[in-house]
C-alpha cells in the first residue's frame, strides 16, 4: 500500500492459513525436481501478457496470483508511465501457461533503464512451480543486466527467495499486513483494539459523517485533493491524477473510491481494488484537522462490511515501512496479521532517486512549494521512480 500516504503440489498452506497464503515470514524453497543439466536445457520465452491469451487464464487460476498480476494493472502502469509488460516463462507458444514471471521494462532517462516486478505494486509473486524455474528465469534476466540492455531487476516476492547462484540480493524489507475477512462481522469488529478503531468507529457515526463510494470523476477530485494534502504532509510529491484516471479506465466496477465528508467538505478518502476473493486497500489520505471526526476508521470499516457480506476472505493492507511504526500499528489495531515482505535485485544497489540527501532536499522543497507546483512535480517525477 501506498499511504499517501510456486506454486506446486508439494507446497500446501498451514492449517487455519489463508488460501494461496504461506505462513508470515517463510520464504518457499522447493524440493527441485530438476537436475543441473536439465535446468540448463529449459529456454525461456518472452511473451506479452496484455495480448497473449493465456495469462488472463494463468493469472485466475494460480492461487497466488494478485491484483498486480492483471492486465488491469499492468495496462494502467502501460498507460500512465509508458511502461511495457513483458512476462518471462518456460512455456513455448501455444501450450497452455503454467508459469511466468513478469515484469515492466522502465525506460528513464533520470534513473536508468530496469526491469521491475512491478511498479508501484506493494508485491509480485513470481508464478512458478519450483524454485528451479524460478532460478532459472532470474538468470536468465540477470544475463540482460549484464549485457547492459538493464540497468537492473528488482522482484517483489512475497514467499518465495531467489537461489544463491542468481546472485540477486535483498535490497529493502519492508511489513505486509492481511487481514482474515472468513469472520463474521461482529466478531472482526470485536477484534479491532478498543480505543484506537472501535473509539473512532463509534464517533464518526455520532458526528454523522457522509459516506459517499464509486469511481466518478467527482469522487475522483474530492480524492485527489486529499492526496495533495496528504503528500504535503508526508514531504513528498502527490501521484500524478493520470495515473488515478488509468486505474479507473482500467479497472472499472472493481475499483472502488470512499469519501468521508462532514458538512460537505471531504475529511478522509480511500482506494480499493479487488481480484477474487481479495480487497486490496491501495490508496489512504485524509485532512489533518479532521483526523479526531474518525473519517478514516469509517471508511476501513465500511470496506470490511461490504467485503464480508460478498464473500470476500481477505483485506490486503498493503506494505510498511519498519521505520513507520505507526504505520505499523495502524494495521495491527484492525487485528491484521503481519509478515515480512523482501525486496531483491541485481546488482545490489538503490535506485538513485532514493539516496537520502536527495529525498531531504526534496522533502524541503515539498514543504514550500504550491499545491500547482507539487501536483505538476509529480507528474514529472513518478514515471521515473516506479
């Protein structure tokens, strides 16, 4: 989440797990069934997964399969930022799809060119059977970086970890937070910590706070300016509204806007997607002066009900930074389960818009700047930073 703030038959989830979901904090490393000489025999084929076929087909049937992996969202990120879909597999053409690992090819002047699994996405589960066809299409990537096409290749998995010979290392950590939906929605709420969620859950209904949902353009721009307001105060560029536009043109009925308002003046705002059985809260904000109306706590707890009473099995929450514990705690009050998220990449090394004397000078320059100003930073800064 932004707050603006392998699958095989020998791998099956803990008792009481999530389906698809492996136990927090235990990264897959399968029993290879191939041996070395068999590994080196596999070719890799490149495939485009906004025209090929099969992935629609790959991606609702893998059990860990995301709302990242659609074509919704890679045909925003393709609309928005110019960056192409290029799905790497074992599979030849025209036999069906059993795995795939794909990527968005960042082409930037600014930050050099990479392949990333995938932008602005909180995580990116390789679609693999074993940690050998896993391996194997790492190196194969790998050869690219070193051909110098890449600048590098960053993945995003959520359980499974790349093998030593890949020579692709952790690059961040960060907490990934789902919240178990399969309760009903008495007992969730008895789950939410007392003073923190259900307090403010409480008091957003006594200030009557509007609730408002959908996908206009309308809702849009009440969204929007919280998002300005929200970056503001996080020091950091807003999301350009393009992207937010490609995301409703791409997704449709399945994204979802909430606004909470009090006497008309927009006070806390989320954004959800959904894929299967999965809500993924992707996008929070809200007005600082409004925070104790618990517009926020209204809006988390009109997603939980609705998402409970369709029959959905779980609120992904998204990412958080370690060093955000608030952050952190936030999603604990609800009662979500947290587990490690790792980042990794080769070569080894952060992305030069991320070294700290930059992000201060850019935090300080957030601070002054016009809201006109900021808006039309971000729209000059994000294609580059995915």
């Amino acid at each position: 989440m932004e707050l603006l703030e392998p699958i095989g038959s020998a791998i099956s989830p803990a008792a009481g797990a999530l389906p698809g979901v492996h136990p927090p904090g235990v990264g897959l490393r399968s029993q290879d069934t191939f041996h070395e000489n068999e590994r080196h025999l596999m070719e890799v084929y490149e495939i485009d997964p906004l025209q090929d076929p099969r992935w629609p087909g790959l991606v609702e049937c893998h059990p860990r399969a995301s709302v990242f992996h659609g074509r919704s969202w890679l045909e925003a990120l393709r609309v928005a930022y110019g960056y192409v879909p290029v799905v790497f597999s074992t599979c030849p053409p025209h036999v069906p799809l059993t795995n795939g690992l794909v990527f968005s090819q960042v082409k930037s002047w600014l930050t050099g060119r990479r392949l990333v699994s995938l932008p602005f996405s909180d995580h990116c589960e390789p679609m693999v059977e074993t940690s050998a066809t896993l391996d194997h299409l790492l190196l194969h990537v790998k050869r690219s970086v070193e051909d110098a096409t890449w600048k590098y290749v960053e993945i995003r998995p959520v359980a499974w970890v790349p093998g030593g010979q890949t020579g692709i290392g952790k690059s961040t950590t960060y907490y990934l937070h789902r919240l178990d939906l399969r309760k009903s929605a008495q007992e969730l709420f008895r789950g939410f910590h007392k003073d923190c969620v259900q307090r403010k859950i409480r008091r957003a209904e006594r200030e009557s706070l509007e609730y408002e949902d959908g996908n206009s353009e309308v809702l849009l721009k009440k969204f929007y300016r919280l998002v300005v307001t929200t970056r503001r105060r996080q020091h950091l560029p807003p999301q350009p509204i393009s992207w937010f536009r490609a995301l409703i043109a791409s997704f449709g009925k399945d994204l979802k806007i909430r606004v909470a308002s009090k006497s008309g003046t927009p006070v806390a705002s989320i954004l959800t997607l959904i894929h299967k059985k999965v809500v993924t809260y992707k996008y929070g904000c809200s007005d600082a002066e409004f925070h104790k109306l618990g517009g926020t706590a209204l809006l988390f707890w009109r997603t939980i009900q609705e998402a409970n009473d369709q029959g959905f099995e779980e609120l992904d929450m998204g990412r958080s930074d370690m060093e955000n514990p608030g952050l952190v705690t936030f999603k604990e009050h609800w009662g979500a389960t947290r587990s490690v998220l790792n980042y990794w990449q080769y070569p080894n090394s952060l992305p030069g818009l991320q070294s700290p004397w930059k992000m201060k000078v850019l935090s300080k320059v957030v601070a002054i700047a016009p809201d006109v100003s900021l808006t039309a930073a971000g729209s000059l800064l994000y294609r580059h930073i995915g």
